[in-house]
C-alpha cells in the first residue's frame, strides 16, 4: 500500500469567534493549508469536510463550501464525513485511502464546527446525537451526563479518583497556556481543579465544570500527499500506522470503565507500526472529559484497567513525563469544535515533529499518536505518526 504524508497544515483559533458559520470557518483554513504546503490550489485532487453538525449549523452538505473561498477547487471531487466527534479523523483517513488507491496526488482535509451559534440549552442535546438516543437521551445533563454516569460507575468500582481527575484537568489547562490556538489559555492549578465552587460547579455526576471540555468554534486544515509526492517538499510527516475500530454505540452493551474499542486500536495500531507503547515520543488523546483521558490511560497500556489514576497523580503524562499527553492543551484547554478536533490533533502532531509548535515544543519528537473518538468509545481512532525524511 502507498503510503501517505502529511505535507501542510493550517490550524484557526478556537473559541467563541465571530465567523457566523462553517463558510466563514473554513476560509480561515483553506487557503493557508495549500500555501503552507507550498503548491497551488489546483493541484489538489480531492477535498474531504470533516463536520458533525447534529443541529449546530443549519448549512448541512459543506463539501463545496471550500472553493467558496477557493475557487480553483471547482469540479474536485468534494464530500462531507462524519463519525461524531471524529468526525475530523474520518475524512483524513478517506482522504488517506484516497491517495494510497493513486486516485490523485494531494487531498485537501478540513475539519470544521460552528458550536456557540445555538441556545447553551440545545448544546447538550445536539451532542446526545454521539450516544445512543434510545438509551440515551434521557440522561440527565446531556452528553455530560453521559460522562458523568461513566464516571460514577468507575468510582463505584475503583473509589473516588477526584484527584486524579483534577491533575488531568490542571495538566492540560497548564498545558494550554502556550498553545496560541488554545481557547482557555489560564493554568487554573489543581486546587481549583479539585474543590467544588460557584466558579466550578459539578455538571453532572462527580464531573465538575473543570473536567469537561469547552462548546467550542474553529476549524484546521491538513493537505495530504502521497509519499513519493512528499519526497522533497518542504516538510512531510508520514503516517507510520491509521487504525479506525468501531464498536457497539449502547454503553449497555459494553463495560463503561474499560474503552475496549480504543484498547484494540492501540494494540493493532502499534503492532502495524512495528512498536510499543515506550517507542512514542508524546501522544495527542481525545480528553472531551477529564474521565476519558484517565480511561484511554488504561486503553493505551500505560497502566492496568483501574489503576490509570496513578499516571496521572505521578506526573507520567506531563511534558517532563514517562510520556507527554495533550502537549497542546488537549480539548479541554485547546476546545472542541467537533468536527474539528480530529484534524487539529493531526496538525498539533504534526508541528511537534517538525519542530514548529513553538512553545508547545517537546524537546524529543520523534514519534508521536493521535487518540480520536466519536461518542463514548465507539469509533476509534489511532495515528502513529514520524517525521519523514
């Protein structure tokens, strides 16, 4: 199989922006991805719109909206893919299989999401389209509340890990403060992680304010190459491994303290790149509440199923760390535009292992993974990703 590079990236800021739509978003990238990658727009073969929508934005198909800013990607072939909060990372692997097929020679991915534009009483309903509704929808709290029970019941079982939670939230929110795309860039320290307050209340179950992941404008970028392609071009980050795994959408059908689909794509991903867990120089992972970071702890090897909670207390995943989690701030500090955030991982990645993420810089990174999920573990997505000489 052909393998295939990333070769330019554009990231937005993240946050309540103006832009009044996906249009707006997706002009902030487009454009800046291809000249990043120094070609010209109409060398772009294809073009693949990450975006979950699910009520966020009435602008439903957005797979043309890139040559509204770009014209010379007209009559490309352009589509809109969605996998819930990997959303992103399902149009960078269609895009990646399109290129190792020889359908074409550069891909442009954009993964995008208009969230503030909605009442914040609509927010946690659109996201209980990543669950299962039948199940489901009736959680109070939204899908915060589905995070809230899954913590619950891993307390039930484990005990109380409220410091562990806090460390994770502090960690990235220390994490953001030199991530220029981030947010919320204040290192808001563990105590106020940790106590209850008018500031931080609990959401939903032992889930305070300050463990859930921020409602979230913005959009990245990636053009994509394939490897004889990259050859020679200004920068180019090859993908060692791309797992995608999916599992039963009802937590009813599954342990909710054990992500078994995330498990499983970490285990073929670094069995495809020849690797182990040790091998990797940092890893971006998919903290939409600070009890799935703690869980994909577990999932990934770094500790045994229910003992993730002494990864995070030692300090094992801080950027002076066994191993350097959410460098960027992950979506608790960075945000979480949804369809967005797959392809913002990518990119985060990306700068690490080129040496261009400033003072988010890692000083060893030669191999990094990205960790994306669509709802609670159910599509899984793992990169392991290296600088290509």
């Amino acid at each position: 199989m052909t393998e295939v590079c990333i070769v330019g990236w554009s990231h937005s800021p993240f946050g309540k922006l103006d832009d009044p739509d996906l249009e707006s978003l997706i002009g902030r990238v487009a454009g800046t991805a291809i000249e990043d990658a120094g070609i010209v727009a109409s060398q772009i073969d294809g073009v693949f719109v990450g975006n979950f929508n699910s009520g966020f934005s009435r602008q439903n198909f957005p797979g043309s909206l890139p040559m509204h800013e770009v014209p010379d990607l007209r009559f490309k072939p352009a589509a809109r893919y969605e996998n819930a909060c990997a959303s992103g990372s399902a149009a960078i692997y269609a895009a990646r299989d399109f290129l190792a097929a020889g359908r074409g020679r550069f891909a442009l991915v954009i993964g995008v999401e208009k969230m503030t534009g909605v009442p914040s009483a609509q927010v946690g309903d659109n996201l209980l389209g990543a669950s299962y509704r039948r199940e489901e929808g009736d959680i109070p709290g939204g899908f915060a509340g589905v995070f809230g029970r899954i913590a619950d019941t891993y307390f039930q079982r484990f005990g109380d890990q409220s410091d562990a939670l806090a460390a994770i939230a502090a960690k990235n929110h220390k994490n953001g403060v030199d991530n220029p795309f981030a947010q919320m860039r204040r290192d808001l320290g563990f105590d106020f992680c940790r106590n209850p307050s008018e500031k931080n209340p609990y959401v939903a179950g032992p889930l305070k304010r300050t463990d859930c992941s921020l409602v979230s404008d913005g959009a990245a970028a990636l053009v994509l190459a394939d490897e004889e392609t990259a050859r020679g071009m200004g920068k180019s980050v090859r993908f060692r491994a791309a797992v995608h795994v999916n599992t039963y959408l009802p937590l009813s059908r599954r342990d909710p303290t054990w992500f078994e689909g995330a498990a499983t794509a970490w285990q073929r991903a670094l069995e495809q790149a020849g690797l182990a867990l040790g091998d990797l120089s940092f890893a971006e992972i998919h903290d939409c509440f600070t009890i799935a970071e703690l869980l994909e702890y577990e999932a990934m090897g770094l500790a045994p199923h229910g003992q993730g909670a002494r990864v995070a207390l030692e300090g094992q995943t801080a950027p002076g760390g066994k191993l350097p989690v959410n460098r960027s701030g992950g979506l608790k500090s960075k945000g979480h535009p949804v369809g967005a955030t797959g392809v913002s991982m990518h990119a985060m990645a990306a700068m690490q292992l080129t040496g261009q993420a400033g003072d988010m810089q890692l000083p060893r990174a030669d191999i990094g993974a990205v960790f994306n999920m669509g709802g609670a573990a159910v599509a899984n997505y793992v990169s392991i990703l290296e600088r290509a000489e």
